[in-house]
C-alpha cells in the first residue's frame, strides 16, 4: 500500500503535470523572422475574435533585421500580429498559424497602408453577445473628447443580431472608445469600451466583460 507521504508526491506531480498539459492546449510558441529590411521595435498579438491588440510582446527589445525572436502567444489561433518597426512603418498580418514549423516570416509584403484599412470610411460590423438589448451606440476617437451620434439612430440590437454600418472618421485613426446602453427592465444602463481598433472590416463583440 502506497504511504501518505509517496501519496502526497504522486499527487502533486499528477496535478504539476495536469496544468501543464492544461497550459500547453491553449499557448502556442511563434518563431517571427524579420526580413522587413528594418528593426521591428514593437509587436502585438489579438486572438481570434479579440476586438483590440495586446501589450508589446518585446518590451525593451529589437529585432535586427534577418534576426528572429520566439514569442509565446496564449490563447489558440488563427492571431492577428501588428509589427512597428524603427522608422514607425506597420506590418499587418491576420489569420496567423504557426504551423508545423512554428516559424512565421515577415516582410515588405506585410506592410500595412493606412489608407487601405484606416481610410475615412470604414464598413463596421457589430454583434450583440450582451443577453441584452443595445438601444443606442456611439463611437468616437480616442483622443476626440466627446461622444458622437447614436449610429442606430432609434434602431435596437437584439441579443444575438448583428448590425452593419459605414464609419465615418478621420483617416489614419486606428483606435476608437465605444459607448453603448443595455435595458435593463425599465431603464437604460451605459457601458464603455476603451481603445478599441476599428479598421475597415473590422468585426466587433459587444459584450459586459
């Protein structure tokens, strides 16, 4: 019969290895190889269906051309990989797998034109995953200081309905706060998100989380 002490052990390395396997089901390791021709001083990582981009993933850190560097992303893919490099140029990549290799290669081809995804005219769409409904919305610049118009204009979102709408703002402008209310029996609840990039295209989640 096992004693309580080689008992103990036996547990604590069945549950080390348990959350390890755990980890390792939703983290992937990513290889980025840089053929830009410059330094990328700055990448970030969004997980399918995440609406805005993580912190700098190489805080303090540079990537030399022809060098990589090995990035462990959490979460599952496809990702979305925003890259900056010394001269402030962005690369844009989506649907990011790792493959079997885990090596992914950026380069000149990735590099993003603001006025292909970041024009003044912008095709939204909007999902409500609230449980609620949404009676209005209004969407503004980060750095505007005020709200602007209630795009439903009298419309309602049901909970589960998407709704599609062209954004109107000023080209260049990547990231956008979002006011948006909920009923809630008799009265009208507010809920905010911040910093929220808007790209043309972009796919976006309402939800109180």
């Amino acid at each position: 019969m096992m004693s309580s002490a080689r008992l103990r052990s036996f547990l604590i390395f069945a549950a080390t290895s348990f959350l390890c396997a755990e980890f390792s089901l939703f983290a992937e390791t990513i290889t980025i190889i840089n053929r830009t021709g410059a330094d990328i001083e700055f990448i970030q990582f969004a997980e399918a269906g995440n609406d805005s981009w993580g912190d700098d993933l190489i805080p303090k850190q540079v990537v030399l051309e022809g060098e990589s560097v090995v990035l462990n992303l959490a979460g599952q893919p496809p990702f979305a990989m925003r890259l900056v490099d010394s001269s402030s140029a962005v690369y844009v990549l989506y649907d990011v797998a790792p493959g079997l290799t885990g090596m992914i290669v950026v380069g000149p081809e990735h590099r993003a034109e603001l006025s292909q995804f970041a024009g003044s005219q912008r095709n939204i769409g909007i999902t409500n995953n609230t449980g609620r409904t949404v009676t209005s919305l209004r969407i503004s610049s980060v750095n505007e200081g005020k709200w602007g118009e209630d795009i439903l204009s009298g419309r309602y979102i049901r909970n589960g309905e998407r709704v599609d709408f062209l954004l109107d703002t000023t080209p260049g402008v990547l990231n956008f706060d979002i006011r948006f209310t909920l009923l809630m029996g008799n009265r009208e609840i507010a809920f905010e998100k911040e910093a929220v990039m808007l790209t043309d295209g972009a796919s976006l989640i309402l939800n109180v989380q």
